[in-house]
C-alpha cells in the first residue's frame, strides 16, 4: 500500500484496539492500521516487541506515524524505531499528539495520499501549545 501507516500504542489494550476502530470507520482499508497495548500480563503498558510488530503490520514505503498516549508509549516506541533501525528508522515518526484525534486526522491525511511529513504535522497540530 502506498498511503503512510498508523500505529496506535496505548497502555490500554482497550483504547487502543478502540481508537483503531474509529479510525478504521473514518478511512476504511485506505491506510494500513496497527495497534497495542497493554504489557502482555493483562496489565496496562507497553512493549518495546508488541510495537515493533505493529510497526511491521502497518508498514508502508510512504512510511509510519506512530501515534501514543503517555511517556513510557512514546519511550518504548522511540526504542522499537532504534531496534528496527535503517534504513526504515528514517521512514517512522513518533508523534506528540493526541491519540484519538491524532489518530484519526493523521489517518484522514494519510488516506488522502499525504506525505508523512504531512501526516505528522497534521496530528501535531492537535497537540496543546
């Protein structure tokens, strides 16, 4: 697929798993989509493995945005990017927004056939000045 992928990491299995389902009603099958949470005990988390997977699923040569909802998301995302290293490490953002509605506009763009420079600035946008 040619579009740029979203990857939604979440401590919350549940909103994760929920806010990719708003996105997916939003765009259809126009973006490749991938989610996780939680810290594989049936707890809340993330893992650093999970979102190296998601990152794989939702892959993209236009590139990935990873969207998260707190520091320890966006610490272990940061990490699954150095793990999967170049040359796709150049081609996958964090994004500093919020998860929802960063999510679903970065996906409305992305849907369009926006760069993920694009992609990117418009879930940044959303972010609390």
């Amino acid at each position: 697929m040619s579009n740029v992928g979203i990857v939604i990491v979440s401590h919350s299995p549940l909103v994760a798993e929920g806010t990719a389902d708003m996105v997916r009603q939003m765009v259809g099958d126009e973006v490749p989509l991938a989610w996780c949470g939680g810290n594989g005990h049936g707890g809340l988390g993330t893992s650093v493995e999970a979102i190296m997977g998601a990152i794989e699923k939702a892959w993209s040569e236009a590139g990935v945005a990873i969207l998260v909802d707190l520091g320890g998301a966006e610490t272990n995302s940061e990490m699954a990017v150095e793990m999967i290293g170049e040359p796709r490490a150049q081609k996958i953002v964090v994004c500093n927004a919020p998860i929802v509605e960063g999510a679903v506009m970065a996906a409305t763009e992305a849907s369009g056939g926006a760069s993920l420079k694009e992609v990117v600035a418009t879930a940044h946008e959303l972010s609390p000045s």
